[in-house]
C-alpha cells in the first residue's frame, strides 16, 4: 500500500479533486484518492483508489495513517463543518503533517452564509490543530454556469440574483492547479490564498461571451432575492444551500470586494489563470447542445 510521501486527496470526485488528482498522475506524485464508492472510479497511474467515510471518524483515521500531506475538500452541505473538523481531527490522530484545506471567499464567524461559517469553523480547527496549513478561498467557479447548460440550450437564458454585481469568476481547473502546487512546492504553509479570475464579469457580460461561443443569443434574466430563494425551493435544495446562495448574491449585488482581482493564480503558477471566454470554449459543445 501507498505511504509516506503520498498525498491523500478527499473530495476526489469532483470538479476540483478529479482535476487534482489528474495534475498528481500527470506529475508522478504518488496519491490516495478516497471516494465512498470505489466501482466508480477511473484508473490513474500513481492513483490508489480508497474508500471512507468522513462521517466515521476510524474510517477517516485509517485511510490517513502514515501519510504526511492531505488535501481536504467536502461538499457544502449542512455538516460541511462536522465532517472537515472530524477529518482534521483524524489527520492529526493519524499523524498527518499538512492539510490543504478548500474554503470559501468571505468565511467568517459574521458571515451571512451559514456556508461560510461552517468553513471558518472547519479553518478555526485547523489553524488550532498544530498541524502545518494552507487554506484556499477560491470564488465563484465558472464550472458552476454548467449547470445552466440545459436551460441555456432549451431557452436561450441563464438566470441569476446578482443584479449588475461584477464577479471574477475562477476555472476550477486553475484552483486544481494551484492546490497540487501548494502540495508539492515549498513555501505555502501558513497561507490563505483568495483565488480568482483574471478579469469581473456581470452575468449580462457572462451572457454576452456565452452568445459570441455559442453562435446565437443568450439572454441574463435577473432575479430578485426572492424569486431565487422561490425557484431554489421549488427545486427542493436544501435550506444551508438555499441561504448560502442568497447570502452570496446580495454580497454580489452590493458590489465592492466581491469585484476584486487577486493575483494569486498567476503568482503561484507563473501564467494567467483562464478566462471565461477560454472556459466557454472549451465547454462550447455543452453550452450549445447536441445539434439540431
């Protein structure tokens, strides 16, 4: 079995960790991918594939034992701080030396998301932990527009609560990136990273990149907080879901440092992280819709 130097990877199924786990493979860095359901796996050279459960803190414990480095990413539900400060507690029973911790912009003890204090929550462990940290607070990623495709191809719409906000929309693509340099390059620990685009967009600008991509119009169709709030209980999200992203849109509608453009991506990878235009293109064929 793997050990030692390998770096262990949960989250390693989504957006983010199945980018990671690929730099990891690509780079000859040794990793331990843990999903809940092994069968579902791909075959990764250097990967190990294994299963847990963060909520069985033993279960945690035993895929982390005599690893050093843990990169932790959970899905943002309602015990998003219970499992993260439950694997962080593993990790430091298991003798991990280093956590790279996935956070959220503006996670705080006054945040108006409850998403957002569960993650100060799961970084307040950590930072208390005695263990080595990196914590990255990436924004919103242009990977979650995908989840508009349909609506995009069937209708020609994409809808969202943020007014005229401008958002500097970050490619998860980048963040899987600079999460393996952090991993694997010296000189990261002790750091919170705020990860963004290279450029703030409105969701009217979003709509007029997708149209230029696409070949025919997109419309921004602006909601209110409440019609959003409606729309996502009438799609049965859960209610943190729900608050977190109404939270997130009024912050956005405000303006303000939510448009801000950090440098992080560039510095930490020595070029320009993607824009929404690049993104757009390479998932032209999504956005457009099987043909006619």
């Amino acid at each position: 079995m793997l050990r030692g130097g390998v770096i262990v990877v949960i989250g390693a199924t989504g957006h983010i960790g199945a980018e990671l786990i690929s730099i990891l493979s690509r780079e000859g860095v040794a990793a331990i991918a843990v999903t809940r359901d092994e069968r579902r796996t791909p075959f990764l050279p250097g990967i190990q594939w294994m299963t847990a459960d963060l909520a069985e803190p033993a279960s945690t414990e035993r895929v982390l034992r005599g690893v050093r480095d843990l990169f932790l990413l959970t899905p943002n539900g309602e015990n998003l701080a219970d499992l993260q400060i439950g694997a962080i507690r593993a990790a430091r029973g298991a003798g991990v030396e280093r956590i790279v911790k996935l956070s959220a912009l503006g996670a705080s003890d006054h945040s108006q998301s409850p998403i957002g204090r569960a993650h100060y929550q799961a970084e307040t462990e950590l930072l208390n932990s005695g263990l080595k940290w990196t914590i990255l607070r990436p924004h919103v990623f242009m990977q979650n527009l995908l989840e508009q495709a349909p609506t995009i191809v069937k209708e020609g719409r994409i809808y969202a609560a943020s007014g005229d906000g401008k958002i500097p929309f970050v490619d998860t693509r980048d963040i899987a990136a600079v999460a393996a340099a952090t991993l694997t390059k010296p000189g990261h620990d002790g750091r919170k990273y705020v990860l963004t685009g290279p450029e703030p967009l409105s969701y009217a600008d979003v709509a007029r990149i997708l149209s230029e991509v696409v070949g025919r119009p997109v419309e921004y169709v602006a909601l209110s907080l409440d019609e959003a709030r409606g729309r996502m209980m009438q799609a049965g999200a859960p209610l943190s879901t729900i608050e977190g992203m109404i939270a997130l849109a009024a912050y956005q509608r405000a303006g303000g440092p939510t448009a801000l453009v950090h440098d992080t991506v560039e510095r930490i990878l020595g070029r320009p992280p993607r824009s929404f235009a690049e993104f757009a293109k390479d998932h032209r064929r999504i956005f457009q819709g099987p043909p006619q």
